[in-house]
C-alpha cells in the first residue's frame, strides 16, 4: 500500500515447549523443541504536520484528538484483537476465530482508514488544496467531467451517508477507471472490491468535525478541499495506472 509506515514489529512469545521422554522414561531435556512465532502489531503513525497546521479548516483540537484518541483507540483494540487471534488459531478453537473477524475489521479498518486520512490532508501553505495536474486531473476530467463534479459528488455522497463511515475517491486496478464510493463505519475500500484502490478518503464520522463545525457536516465537506492533499491521490494514480 502507498502510504506512510504502518506496522511497527513487536515479537509476542508464544513458546511452547516440548520434553519427549525417553524408552527408559527418563525426560531428554537436551531435545526441548520450542515453538516461537512472531506477530506484527500495527503502532499509531506520526502525522507529516502539526496538529494546528490545518487551521482554520481543521482545529488543532480535532486533529489532536482524532489522531491520538480516536485512531490510537482503533490501533490498540486492533492489536488486542490479533493477540486473541493467535491464540485462539494457536488452540484451533474455530469459534473464537470465527467471533474475532468483526473485532478485526471495524478497528483494523479504522487504522487503515486513518492512515490513508491523514496523508490525504496537507496545510494549505504547503500545497494543500492545489487542484490536481497531469493525469489524474485528466482522469477527473474524463470520468466526472470536472473537478467541481466530482467534488459536488463526493460531498453530495458524503453527507448523506447515514450514521458513520468514508466517502472515497476510488481507482479500479482492473479497469483504470475512477469513482466515488462510500462506506459504512470503519469498513475500508478493499471491502467494495478487491481492485479498488483509496486515492482520496474523507472521514464523515462526527468526531472529525463536531467540535468546530456541529452537527453541520456539509459545512465540513465543502471545507475540506481546501486542506486536500491532490498530490498524494496523484502519485497513488501514477503508480497504480504505470
Ligand atoms: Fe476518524
């Protein structure tokens, strides 16, 4: 995936060990076999700018929050979950595997989701809001007719998206093609189709913007394009149409 380091690697021990005993029934202590695996746990990202650099669109008091609560919350519930995974493949105990997927998918997909989030913003004086060149922007073109239609869409997607989730600018791996997608709390864009790959995500939950802007997510939503990192969804389109 193109974006910033998401896992860091912490070694869980999960030894077992095991003593055969001989013919005479003494234990051969010299053979033990140990079993170790490893498991790689996911670790909050550092955010590329400060948490206030997004004012006036973003606050600082949202990003700081949504950064270190929110998607730290998503992170260590995530690991928790793979922790009982392993244990419970490790004790073949199908139930428990089966019991953990939701766990997995709501806190991992909230991890993924963030991840992606907070590379699509970007301080406007650094180049957040510049529209996109070259081809992306002539896919835009192409698919929406233009840049204010797409944005229309997305915003209009966007905030009638019941309860909580994203509003995605999406690529299809498969047919180059561009849409707009939405999807339902933490659920990721991989869960629409396996070729779609995240250009642009917005999060439409209320915690991204209730503090400055209410209950009035349109208000969010046509705001937001000014701190929108075109860049980053253009080099995710170039590598993915090369
Ligand atoms: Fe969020």
């Amino acid at each position: 995936m193109a974006f910033r380091t998401l896992l860091a690697k912490k070694t869980l021990a999960l030894a077992s060990s095991f003593a055969p005993v001989s013919a005479s029934g003494d234990r051969w202590l010299g053979a033990s076999l140990h079993r170790v695996r490893t498991l790689t746990v996911a670790s909050l990202p550092d955010l590329p700018y400060d948490y206030g650099a997004l004012e006036p669109i973003i606050s600082g008091e949202i990003m700081k929050i949504h950064h270190q609560k929110h998607h730290q919350t998503y992170i260590t519930n995530y690991n928790n979950a793979l922790e009982k995974l392993d244990a419970a493949i490790a004790k073949g105990d199908a139930s428990a595997v089966v019991q953990l997927q939701s766990a997995i998918k709501f806190n991992g997909g909230g991890h993924v989701n963030h991840t992606i989030f907070w590379q699509n913003l970007k301080p406007t004086n650094e180049g957040g809001g510049e529209p996109p060149h070259s081809t992306l922007g002539w896919a835009i073109d192409t698919n929406f007719g233009s840049l204010e239609a797409l944005i229309q869409k997305m915003n209009a997607e966007g905030a009638a998206l019941q309860g909580s989730g994203w509003v995605w600018l999406a690529l299809d791996k498969g047919s180059k093609k561009l849409s707009v997608e939405t999807t339902a709390n933490q659920d990721p864009l991989v869960t629409k189709g396996a070729t779609l790959v995240p250009l642009l995500g917005i999060d439409v939950w209320e915690h991204a913007y209730y503090l400055q802007y209410k209950n009035v997510r349109p208000d969010y939503l046509k705001s937001v394009w000014k701190v929108i990192n075109w860049k980053y969804a253009s080099e995710v389109y170039d590598k993915e149409t090369a």
